[in-house]
C-alpha cells in the first residue's frame, strides 16, 4: 500500500471517528443515547511497561477513565487538558487512560505528550472494555466519570473541554 493511500485511509478512518463521536456526543447526559454500565466493569491491561494493571488498584477512588488512539485527533487534544486534571485533583481523583491502539505506537507517542497518569494500552481487549462501559460507541474518544464506589455516573462522548470537565467532577469527588 503506498503511503499516500495510508494516509487517505487514516484520514477517512478519523473522519468517520469524528462523525461518530458527534452524532454519539447527545448520549453524554444521563438516560439518553447508548446504554452505560452501572458499574465499571474490571479489567488488567497493560501499561507503557508492559506491567499489567488491574483495575482494583483505584478501587475506593473516584475514577476519570478515558478511551482514546493516537490516530484520533481530538483524543490528542484533549490529552493536556487530562494531564492539567491529573495535576489538579490527583490527590481526589484518578486519571487513566485507555489507548485503543499499538503499543509501540503509544509508547513513541507517550514521550512527546508526557503523560503523567497511567496509559494502559489494548486493542481487541480494549474495545470489548469500552463496550461493557458504553454499549455500541462508535466514536473516539469517551471519557467515564466514575465515583468512589465504582458507579458510572456520566459518560462523555467526544473531546473532554475545560468547562465539562468541571462540571462532571462535580458529580463524582
């Protein structure tokens, strides 16, 4: 496949993302769109070490899980704003990223973004966890906001902007 192909199919595949996440972002109030889990379901998946982690090492916290790829152009711009979270209310609340993705090709993306909260990395395991968090997603990224006792509260669908973020912390520290 020549290059310039790739670059097309990657193209369409983030323009179909993109769609996806805006026709699906009505779903981020409660009781409307696609179904949530009640609970967020637990999971090991591995970080940018290859370490697994489970999901039980932020069992009590309340949780900001988001789902995301590096191919997808408004999970990268919303990567700062997590990281500034994380900074902010780390003491509170646990960030934890989700890539649905390579690992080689997170890991190379890791050291420009300089994450500093746990990018765990799937691909088939990931998607079938994000469809036990939100039933038939279709679109990139979505972000559960999750309280103490593991309760899904909110799930937001597309990019995560300062002022939502606030909003839906409310409802969880």
């Amino acid at each position: 496949m020549t290059p310039s192909r790739q670059i097309l199919i990657l193209i369409a595949i983030a323009l179909i993302a993109g769609a996806g996440g805006y026709l699906t972002y009505r779903g981020s109030a409660p009781g409307s769109g696609p179904a949530v889990a009640a609970k967020i379901p637990g999971f090991v998946l591995p970080d940018l070490t290859g370490s697994d982690r489970d999901s039980s090492e932020w069992a009590g916290r309340p949780r900001l899980v988001n789902f995301w790829a590096t191919w997808c152009p408004p999970c990268r711009r919303e990567i700062p704003l997590l990281i500034e979270l994380q900074n902010e209310y780390g003491a509170d609340l646990a960030v934890i990223g989700i890539a649905i993705d390579d690992m080689e090709t997170v890991r190379e993306y890791a050291v420009k973004s300089q994450f500093n909260y746990p990018v765990l990395v799937g691909q088939q395991n990931a998607v079938e966890l994000g469809n036990q968090v939100l039933a038939d997603w279709i679109g990139l990224p979505f972000t559960a906001f999750v309280n103490a006792s593991g309760d899904v509260v909110r799930v937001h669908v597309g990019e995560l902007h300062r002022d939502q973020a606030e909003t839906f912390l409310t409802e969880i520290l």
